[in-house]
C-alpha cells in the first residue's frame, strides 16, 4: 500500500556496540549510540514491516511497536540474528567488537604482586558476513554499514565484495564528523552498480531514505 511498502516484510536491524567482558566487572566496547540503527528500525516499522531489532547497550529506548532483544556480546547478537531469521531485509547497523579477550576471568582481576594483566584477544564471528554468506535461508537484501576514516569509499567498495553483501552505507567517523554519538550523518550508499552520496542529514532522515530504498529494491 502507499506509505506502507514494507508491509508483510519481515526486517531485521542491529544496532549499538557490543560489550565483550574481560572480568565479571569489566568490559571492553567502543562509543556507539546505536541511534542510527535505532532510527533504521522504526523507519522500517513505520512503513509497515514487522521488525525485530537486536541491540547491545544503548540508552535509548525501546522503539515502539519493534520486537526489540537486547544482547551484550558479539557472539549473542549473532545468535538473537539467528533466531530472528528468516527475514527479508536485514541492516546490520551494530557496531560489532572486532575481538573478545580469549578467556573470560571467572574472578575480578585483582591489582598486585604482579602487575597488570595481560589480555589476549581471538576474533568474534563477522555477524553481517556470516547472514550474507548464507546458501539456505538468506535475507533477500543484506546491507551493512562501514564506519571509516579514511578513503571512505574504495574502503566499502572493498567491504561489499569481502562481506557478500548487496548494499554498504559508509559513513566517515574521522574526528569532527560527530557522526559517533551525534544525530547527523552523511553517507555514501555503496553497491555493485556505484556510489551515490548524500548529503549530510539527521540520523532520521537517512533511516527514511535507506527504507524507502531498500522498499524499492525487494519490490523489483
Ligand atoms: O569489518 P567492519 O567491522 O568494518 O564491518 C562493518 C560492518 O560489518 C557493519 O555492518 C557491522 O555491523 C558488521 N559487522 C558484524 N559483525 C562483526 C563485525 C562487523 O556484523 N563481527
């Protein structure tokens, strides 16, 4: 219907960071809000899917009308994906930890003789790498996001291959974009036909224009 073009579309976003834990009280993570995968998600449900949004830590809230799991590590989120498919469209907007410490302290690390700890470090699973990939089962869009600082776009262009994905929205994190915590965005919707670029918008505005798009494209 008009207005509604996702409906009858099941969508599913990630969004925030992970949270990988060292000891029972400590956690290593990285600076994202979440708000764009946020917004991505009640874009999406608003223009009639059902949508399931898998989250780490964030301190927003729950959209309205989202069925919304909340997970901490990277290795959670993959499996609240799992469970969520099948789906239609999935937007993999989280910021996933690269890596988790290899072995968990079953106790509070405690200061002393000696010294600080040393952490190793192993690879989390790629969540959006894995759901791409997929031969049985695969969303029929899959689109990721790559945060970069530098040659923003031959970065995604790369990103796009390696992942098997259909779509990267890349957007430039270098210091002074305020795109990390911030409510504007500029983004560059990368994919096997090109780059277009938009212009710099609220978090808002590029969650409306990714569904309408990502609407236009399961429809053809
Ligand atoms: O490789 P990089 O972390 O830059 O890729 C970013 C994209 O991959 C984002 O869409 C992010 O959500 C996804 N990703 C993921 N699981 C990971 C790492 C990244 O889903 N372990």
């Amino acid at each position: 219907a008009v207005g509604r073009p996702l409906a009858g579309r099941h969508v599913v976003v990630t969004s925030g960071p992970t949270r990988e834990a060292i000891d029972p009280v400590r956690y290593i993570s990285n600076h994202s809000s979440g708000k764009q995968g946020h917004a991505i998600a009640r874009a999406a449900a608003a223009a009639g899917a059902r949508v399931t949004l898998v989250t780490g830590p964030v301190a927003l809230a729950d959209p309205v009308g989202v069925a919304t799991v909340h997970v901490e590590s990277a290795r959670d989120m993959l499996a609240a994906v799992e469970a969520a498919l099948p789906a239609d469209v999935a937007v993999f907007a989280a910021a996933v930890a690269d890596w988790r410490v290899a072995e968990i302290a079953g106790g509070k690390l405690k200061k002393g003789a000696g010294g600080p700890p040393s952490l190793s470090f192993v690879e989390n699973p790629d969540i959006l790498a894995t759901v791409a990939k997929k031969t049985a089962g695969r969303p029929g869009l899959v689109v990721g996001f790559a945060a970069e600082t530098e040659a923003v776009v031959d970065n995604a262009r790369a990103k796009l291959a390696r992942k098997g994905c259909d779509l990267i929205v890349a957007n430039d994190v270098s210091s002074g974009t305020d795109t990390f915590g911030g409510d504007m965005n500029r983004v560059h919707i990368v994919d096997a036909a090109g780059v277009e670029t938009w212009e710099r918008q609220s978090k808002d505005a590029v969650a409306e224009a990714l569904v309408s798009l990502l609407a236009r494209r399961i429809a053809s």
